[in-house]
C-alpha cells in the first residue's frame, strides 16, 4: 500500500515513516501543504498514484483542511486520516466534514495508526473482512500473512505488496513503473530489474501462471472468471 504523508513536524514523521515502513507500507513525506496537494493529486491512468492519505492540519504554505478541501473539490477519492493536536476539536470536526475518513490525536499509537489504515484501505476497496483472496491464495494485509491451498508461504515484505497490489485488482495489466511505485518510496534505491525479480519469486512460491507477462506492457494476474485465467493449467 501507497502512503502520501504530509507532515511538518519531523519528529512525527520521522517516526511515522519509520514504523509504517516496518509495517510493510511505502512511505512518501512531503512537508507542506502545496506539496502535499500536489502529490496527492497525481494519478496514473485516471487511478490515484496514493491508496491512502496521513494529512496534518497544522501545515505550512497551505493549511491542511484546504488541501483536504481543494482535493475533494478536484474529485480525488483517496481516503484520508487526519492527524490533529489533542485540542484542536473543531478542527477534526471540520475535518470530518470536508471528506476526512478518520482522525488520530496526537501523540497517537503507532500501532492503532497502522491499524486504521488498514482498516480504511479495506473500506475504500469495499471488503469487510480484512483478508484478499484469490483462487486459493489467500493474504491477510493486517499481519501480512499469506497462504496458498491452507498452507502458510513466506513472503518478504515486497512481494507481499507486490502480491497484492496485482491481486487487488485482478485483469488490470500493471507497468513495471506502477510496480515499482507500489513498491518504493521517493528515496528508496530502486535497482531496474527489482520488479522482474520480486515477479519470479512469487511464481515461484504460487506457480507461474498466477502472474501473466504481456510483452512490452507489464504484469496482469488474470481474473478467475475470464477466458485468460481458464484457459490454463486446469486440464483434467
Ligand atoms: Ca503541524
């Protein structure tokens, strides 16, 4: 998961970054309010580059709730967690008027943090219960926990988010870039054939037709009802 965090204090963010990335997150820190709407308003093929924003109110340049205004007005959907100071009651409540999804006071838990995210990662894609599944590979974003047919498949934290990512959105063929950017942060050293390696891991922790290459385009797990998914490995 995609993470844009706009905050001014490095203290926060510093820490914020450092535990979400533990929990597997890929973290972008951007500390003012122009830069924050910039970047929470770019978009890859009409999809948001971010599945998640951490937007203090407190901000240079731009005060968070106009960023978080100005980003509903323009129509981006991308939840949004507000982080705000223990007294600033009125502001969270405008917050939550201007089209926050939740609020966390400071100093908050940083654990309940990562908790509410994926809570609001699984509200946004519409799932109740915390698990993605498809076919028999099942994987739990909460622990980052995967298993195939029952049986428990370790998974590094990329391929974890490499999995699902493609998983998420079965049918949508992904460029290596969009990979890459589920995959790292601005400042992450990202070596060229990362993605291709990650790819020929998973296939063969789950078997190779899980993952399609399209020549010259990208990677596509196939959807279990088309004609690409039945088309192989299932001969009696
Ligand atoms: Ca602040």
């Amino acid at each position: 998961m995609r993470v844009l965090l706009v905050e001014d204090d490095a203290m926060i963010g510093d820490s914020v970054k450092l535990a979400l990335r533990q929990e597997g997150f890929t973290v972008d820190w951007v500390r003012d309010g122009d830069a924050g709407l910039a970047a929470a308003s770019t978009a890859h093929d009409g999809q948001p580059c971010y599945d998640l924003i951490l937007l203090d109110l407190g901000l240079p340049r731009r005060p968070g709730l106009d960023v978080l205004r100005t980003l509903r007005a323009r129509g981006v959907p991308t939840p949004v967690l507000i982080l705000t100071a223990r007294d600033a009651v009125a502001d969270r409540v405008a917050g939550l008027n201007a089209g926050a999804d939740d609020y966390l006071v400071k100093p908050f838990d940083l654990q309940e943090l990562a908790a509410r995210m994926h809570a609001l990662a699984r509200r946004a894609a519409g799932r109740a219960e915390p698990l993605v599944t498809y076919g028999d590979i099942v994987l739990n974003p909460t622990t980052r926990e995967a298993t195939h047919r029952g049986e428990p498949v370790r998974l590094s934290a990329r391929e974890f988010a490499l999995l699902s990512a493609l998983m998420a959105r079965p049918g949508k063929v992904w460029s290596v870039a969009q990979l890459q950017e589920r995959l790292y942060g601005w400042d992450d050293e990202v070596g060229s054939n990362t993605v291709e390696v990650y790819i020929h891991a998973l296939r063969k922790k789950f078997g190779a037709a899980l993952i399609r290459n399209i020549r010259g385009v990208g990677y596509v797990v196939p959807r279990l009802d088309g004609d690409a998914a039945s088309s192989e490995g299932d001969t009696p």
